[in-house]
C-alpha cells in the first residue's frame, strides 16, 4: 500500500470518526432540546392552571361578594356550582315551587322516563352551544340531571362559567330520583 493509500485511508477514518461523533453531540443536543420543550410545556401547563384556580377563586369571593352563599365544598373544589341530593330537588317540587331542571341525558334516556316538567337539552347540544340560549336566566334555581351526575356536573360547570347563578348538580342523577317520572 502506498503512502497517499494510507493518507486517504487515515483521512476517511478520521472523518468518520468525526462525523460519527458530531452525531452523537446532535442526538444529545436534540435530547436537550426536548427535554428543554417538555418542561416549558408542562411550566406553561401548570402556569395556566394556576391562573384557572385564580380566577375560579376569584368568581367565588364574587359570589359571596354579590350576597350568595358559598359552602366549603364549592371552595375545596374551585367550583361555581353546588351539588345537591335528589331529595333536596324533591323538596323543592313538594314545597311547589316548580324548581326549573334540565335535563342532559340523549334523546333515548329521556324517552325512558324523566323528572315532569324538566327541559331536555342533551349534554352535547348544550356544551357545544347550540341550545345554550334555551337556558333561561331568570334567577330561578337551575338543577342539572343525567344518569349518574357526570353529565350534568359538567354541565352545571359550564354554565356557572358563563354567568348563570343558583345552578344545582343533581348528585346520582336519575338513579337517585325517587320521585315521580313522565314517559315521553
């Protein structure tokens, strides 16, 4: 082998090792550089959840501000809305006062029985804002029902976050209900 032979072969194994090297202090600047991304999402994320815990507190001392009451679980979970039992929507009925419930089950669970006298505006119609304006804001008490709660919690959160006052969470929702029940 002849002296330029080694000197070539010398060469393209240094360069390889160069460029073997350089990507390697690539992969571990890119690694950085994700990581780096990840905890500026996950900082932003907290920063944007904090900023939600704030003005959900602030709605709340604007509540008692305003004269409502507000009781301690409202406050240990940062929300506008309270939950209530079933029986407490069926005092409301004996003490006739025509309470004003909504009701966000689908089409197919209202047909299969609901609370006389409820509006049926479905979970996804109400979320999506399609039906939000068949919502009344007269003042009166606003009791949010589904199946279970889950739906209706949901629910009652966001229309408590768009200025509804007195909404009510029927906590078990139709499978707490005991009281009478209209087919339609």
């Amino acid at each position: 082998m002849d002296t330029a032979t080694v000197i070539a072969l010398a060469a393209a194994a240094l360069a390889l090792l160069l460029v073997l090297g350089t990507r390697r202090q690539v992969a571990a600047l890119r690694e950085r550089l994700d990581q780096q991304r990840r905890e500026q999402t996950t900082k932003g994320a907290d920063a944007e959840d904090f900023r939600a815990d704030i003005d959900g507190l602030r709605k709340l001392v604007a509540l008692m501000a305003g004269g409502k009451s507000v009781d301690p679980e409202m406050v240990k979970e940062n929300r506008l809305f309270r939950n209530v039992r079933a029986d407490e929507l069926a005092a409301e009925f004996a003490a006739e006062k025509r309470p004003y419930v909504i009701d966000v089950r689908s089409p197919q669970e209202w047909q299969g029985g609901h609370i006389p006298g409820a509006v049926h505006i479905p979970v996804d119609a109400l979320l999506g804002k399609q039906r939000l304006h068949e919502v009344a804001r007269d003042g009166r008490k606003i009791f949010m029902v589904c199946a279970g709660g889950g739906r209706s919690s949901a629910a009652a959160a966001f229309l408590s976050e768009r200025g509804y006052l007195n909404v009510f969470n029927v906590e078990g929702g139709m499978g707490a209900w005991k009281g009478p029940v209209e087919r339609a």
